[in-house]
C-alpha cells in the first residue's frame, strides 16, 4: 500500500470506526486492533468533549452519558468533513429531530438549534449598526425609500416548545435538570438573536413584529413595510413601523443600505 493509500485508510477507520480493515492490521505490529483503537476512540471523545462545550444546556439537561450517548450516535451518522472542529455539530439538532419520539425530543432538538444559533452570532463578522441619530436629518420625502439590511450577527428562530426557558434553566447558577419539564407552546414564537457587543442577546419578538423585521432586513423599503402594515393598522401603521424601526436601531441590528 503506498503512502497515500494508507493515509485514506487511516483517516477513513477513524472517521467512521467500525472493523479495522486488513491493510491496517498488518500495518502496525501486535495488537493492532488495540492500538488503532486508540486513535478512533480518542478522536470521538474529543469530538464528544468539543460538542459539549458547544452544547452546554443541551448537555446538562441530558447529563453527562446520556449526553455523549447521543452524540455518539450523530458522530456515526454524520462524519465530520471540516478542518475546524467549531464548524462541527450544525445538524446535531435535526438529528434530534429526525429521532424524536415525542416533546421531550422536540424540545431538546429546539434547545439544539438554539444554542448553535446563539454560538454563531458570537462568532459572526462584525459589522457597523446605523444609530438612530444619523436618521433625523433624513428628509420626509425621502423616508419611503430608506432600506435597511440586518448585521451579520443576526438570526432569526421559532420555538414551538419551552426550549428557551430551559436553556435559562440550565444557564442559572443553581441548575436543576429537572427545571422547565418539556412542553409544547400553544403558538410558535419568534426570537431575535444578535451580538450588539461581546455577548449573543435574545428575545421574543411581540405579535407582528418578526414579520415586519423580516420584510425590512430582507429588502423592503420603509415605504413598502407601511403600506404592507396598513392592512392591519390601518392609519396607525406609520407610527408602528417608525416605533419598530427605532427599537431595531437600538438594538444595534440593522444598517442603512
């Protein structure tokens, strides 16, 4: 086997374990299954190591075992094909998901996304927020064409269960896993996720406003997103999304295009 064959072989039992194949064994002396094993073992415990540091919530809301049980079982479904290990672990959610037997796992999928989300916008480029000062000398007319895009910290999330509240269970400095017990919400809601500094900050968004924020930092003009709210506000509609778009420029989430 020439070198590059036997790199591939390598690299292939370690990522996806199993039966070592026979160009292994008889790569290494005695006992070559035990010291291949080394390597394959070591590479998913710090897969699994690198994961609950990634995962903290979902970690302490399952504990420790039943914790690298799970991840055990997406590492095997789902290989890493990244160079860095942070870039690792973005489907551990759907994985969840796709096994859910109920609202215990619906919630844990959500705490999941949640905290991958959360871990993105703490890594995400930075970028310059538009304060609401540099809008006051905008003339009248020329307000119906202003356009705003969203920082590259923003995400966007919908819960349909209590994951959120669990993940502030979990995060309190006397946490008890058995804090927020599972359950379903009676309406989805929809959170804004974003870094204004150096910490991730989230909330709920209040009835009609994520739609409204999605229409704006998705390429509508402020003109489009009033008449859009007029249907539902009526002449009142100005006012609403001038009292959004001045919170949103609080916030720090959006730029002026």
């Amino acid at each position: 086997m020439r070198l590059a064959e036997l790199e591939r072989a390598v690299q292939d039992h370690v990522l996806a374990g199993g039966e070592l194949p026979r160009a292994l064994a008889v790569a290494v002396a005695p006992p070559a299954e035990e010291r291949w094993r080394i390597y394959s073992d070591a590479y998913r415990l710090r897969l699994i190591e690198s994961l609950g540091a990634q995962y903290p919530a979902l970690s302490a809301r399952l504990g420790a075992d039943a914790f690298a049980a799970r991840v055990d079982a997406f590492i095997t479904t789902t290989p890493s094909s990244f160079r860095s290990v942070r870039d690792y672990g973005a489907e551990l959610g759907a994985f969840i998901r796709a096994e859910a037997a109920g609202i215990d796992d619906e919630m844990l999928a959500e705490l999941a996304e949640f905290e991958w989300l959360l871990a993105a916008a703490f890594d995400a480029a930075p970028g310059r927020a538009t304060e609401a000062a540099e809008l006051a000398g905008v003339a009248p007319a020329d307000w119906p064409g202003l356009r705003f895009g969203a920082l590259p910290s923003v995400r966007r999330f919908a819960t349909r269960t209590n994951a959120v509240e669990a993940f502030r269970a979990a995060q309190a400095d006397d946490a008890d896993p058995g804090a927020a017990p599972p359950a379903a919400a009676a309406a989805p809601t929809e959170w804004l996720i974003h870094r204004p500094a150096l910490t991730p900050q989230f909330r709920p968004f209040a009835p009609g406003e994520a739609e409204a924020f999605d229409r704006l930092a998705g390429g509508a003009s402020f003109g489009e997103l009033c008449e859009e709210l007029g249907q539902r506000h009526g002449e009142a509609a100005a006012v609403q999304a001038a009292t959004w778009l001045k919170g949103w420029l609080l916030e720090r989430v959006l730029r002026r295009l």
